[in-house]
C-alpha cells in the first residue's frame, strides 16, 4: 500500500509519529516501512532527507516506485511498532531554498530567453539546471537573475495544488507530466506553474536570494551552476574574502581587479616567451661546449649528465640542442626522489632513444617512453645514476 507522503502538504513539518509497516535486515542496514513519513526520498533531482526514527538514524530514503511505498534505510532496528520521526531540519530547509529557487530560475529563463530546463540537480555545495537553447546564456544571464531575484524579493505566495490533468491544462504549465489522475502543481502566481513532487518554500522570499555561480556549454545547450539561501550567503561571503585577498595583493579596489588580471596575464605571457626564448639561446649555446666535452665512444658523441638545481623545461631544450649535432647520444638526469630522465639522439645517429629507454628499463626502475629521438621518463633508485650512465655506453660502443 502506497505510503501516506506528510511533506505533499507541509514541507515545514519537522517531526511526526507513524505506524512501521515493515522492518527487514539488509547487510549491516534496515529497511523500514512506515504508514507514514514527512521524510523526502531522493527523485526529481532533489536528494533525500535524513534525520532519526526512535533515534535511530535513518541514512537513506527510497521510494519504491512499483508499489509507491518510501523505504526508510536506518543504521539500527527500531524497537516498536508505533514510533516518532524526526527530520533534519537544516538539510531540508537547504533543500527547500534550493529547488523553489530552481523553480524561479527556469521560469525566469523561459520568459525571457525560451530556454526550457531539461535537467536539474541538488548537489551538496551547489546546484545545476541544462538549458535546452541555442542563445548565448552567458550574454543573458545577468536579466535572467534579476528576474528571478525580483519575485524573490516580492515574496510572492508559492502554492501547492492538486488537480485533475483537465485542470492542469489550462494553467500553462512549464512543463508536462507523464504521470496519471492527480497531479501536485507548485505554483508562484503571474510567474511559473509546474508539477513536482519535492518539497518548497511557502512564500518565495524564504528563498532568500539566487545566486549564479557558473555557466557552461554541455551537450547542445548550457549548463547553469547556482546557489539559494544559505549557500548563497556563504557563497557570497567566500567571494568577498578571495576578493578581498586579490584586492590587497593588487593595492586596487575591486572594480578593477578583472582588468588589471587581464593586463597582468598578458604581460606574463610576453614575459614566458622572451624567457623561453633566452633559455633556448642559452641552451644552444651550452649545448655547444657540451658536445665538444663529450666522450667519443666509436662514431658517436656521448653526454652522459646529471643536472642539478634544473627544471624539465632546461633539460629538454639542453637535450633538443645537443642532438641536433652529428652523430649525438644524450642522457641527462635531474636528480631528485624520482630522477627525470631524458634520452636526445640525433637522426643520424642511428640510435633509437626510445628503444634506448626501454632496454634502460629491462635493467633499471626506469619507466617512460617517447619517439625515435627523444624519449623521457622516471627513475626511482637515484644512486642508480652512475649504473645507467655506465650502462648506457656499453650499449653506444656496440653500435
């Protein structure tokens, strides 16, 4: 028998007593069956509620959609037939706040973009709608915030109704229901009418406020990230205090931190490529006098090298340089807990770097890969430098 939904009616009820209907183990939880329940079971993309049943906590909540029963999963048996609920209030009132303030949000981007949401989810620190549109959302989003926030602010009523699909039909719903006989309309007047089943606030000011947190491209529409009510106070806190840090690293007001940023990241990038350019200049350069240092082992030039105090960026340049030269077989290492390894040959060389790594490998705590003249990889024994270094000529001498 389907069990009585407490919530339908008062999403504001906290606490309330029941009849258990049944109780069976399953593995290290219970599955408990009740009359009644003002608890909210996960659907609609609102997530369940959880507070205690004789206090015992109850973990999860399961609605059975066969029989329209809703499955309590409690951590422990309850000891008697008759018992007292007690929801979570805080998580359900978050819920609240957040799936009204969704029902705004989709209204809002209806009227003014057309943009149906096809999607919804209640995550734990924020929430999405998908949008079904090809407008850019991004350019109307600031509109369609102040919408939503307006009727926030107007604390208009927000109904629960219970009517007939012939009824239903003829208040524009947002949306449709495939579901038969009665239907639940959560209805903000002169703005959104749609079927749900979840919980809401009772007048939309509870809301507190809508808050836009990101917005991206996903699948053929856009994906609206958001926050209501109490997030969006902590949200908005947290805003402040990493503005605040920026602003003061910056001496700026915030008004114009984005640009300064921007001009920032631009000076960066002109800066990261007269360095790289240097650093290829210097490397040139030294990969000159290390080639004339190198041990001539047959027809080949040797460098075999440890670097130390260098980044990967240095000994790749130091590596590419070094084997544009004739007949050229480089390994250099930056040493460290894991040494980086790099293997440089020149294509006349004859000599396979990758291959090279691999047969390094079958004799060394050495893994990588790479292409025919250069290949990279890491060496977890640090005090097998010399060996590599030794084992590395013999293989040169027998080319």
């Amino acid at each position: 028998m389907p069990t009585e939904r407490l919530y339908y009616e008062d999403s504001f009820l906290c606490s309330f007593e029941a009849s258990v209907v049944s109780m069976n183990p399953v593995g290290s939880v219970y599955h408990v069956r009740l009359d009644r329940t003002a608890f909210y079971p996960t659907g609609g993309g609102q997530p369940h509620d959880t507070g205690v049943i004789d206090a015992i906590r109850v973990v999860d909540v399961v609605e059975q959609e066969d029989s329209g029963e809703v499955v309590h999963v409690t951590e422990g048996p309850v000891s008697s037939n008759q018992v007292h609920g007690e929801i979570d209030w805080p998580r359900r009132q978050d819920h609240m706040q957040q799936h009204s303030g969704q029902h705004l949000l989709s209204a809002a981007f209806v009227h003014l973009c057309d943009a149906p949401t096809v999607g919804f989810h209640l995550g734990m620190e924020t929430s999405t709608i998908d949008l079904k549109t090809d407008r850019l959302i991004p350019d109307l989003l600031e509109s369609v915030i102040h919408a939503a926030n307006a009727v926030v602010f107007e604390d208009r009523p927000v109904k629960i109704l219970n009517v007939t699909r012939e009824e239903a039909a003829a208040r524009h719903l947002r949306k449709e229901s495939g579901r038969e006989g009665i239907l639940r309309l959560i209805e903000v007047p002169d703005f959104d009418c749609t079927p749900c089943g979840g919980t809401h606030v009772t007048r939309t000011g509870q809301v507190g406020l809508i808050l836009p947190r990101k917005v991206e491209r996903y699948k053929q529409g856009w994906r609206v990230e958001f926050v209501c009510g109490e997030r969006a106070s902590k949200w908005a806190t947290k805003d402040f205090e990493a503005l605040s840090r920026v602003s003061k690293l910056l001496s700026s007001p915030f008004d114009p931190i984005p640009e300064l940023i921007k001009k920032q990241l631009e000076e960066n990038k002109t800066l990261r490529r007269e360095r790289l350019k240097l650093l290829d200049d210097v490397a040139f350069f030294r990969s000159q006098e290390l080639f004339r240092e190198s041990k001539v082992v047959g027809r080949l030039h040797l460098l075999c090298r440890a670097i130390e105090d260098q980044d990967m960026e240095w000994a790749k340049l130091l590596a590419r340089h070094f084997a544009s030269q004739s007949n050229a077989v480089g390994v250099l290492v930056i040493p460290g807990d894991k040494c980086q390894v790099i293997i440089s040959t020149s294509a006349d060389s004859g000599v396979d770097a990758n291959q090279l790594l691999k047969t390094c490998a079958q004799k060394f705590p050495l893994r990588g890969g790479g292409s025919k003249n250069m290949a990279q990889g890491l060496m977890e024994d640090k005090n097998a430098i010399r060996n590599l270094f030794e084992f590395v000529e013999q293989e040169c001498s027998s080319k």
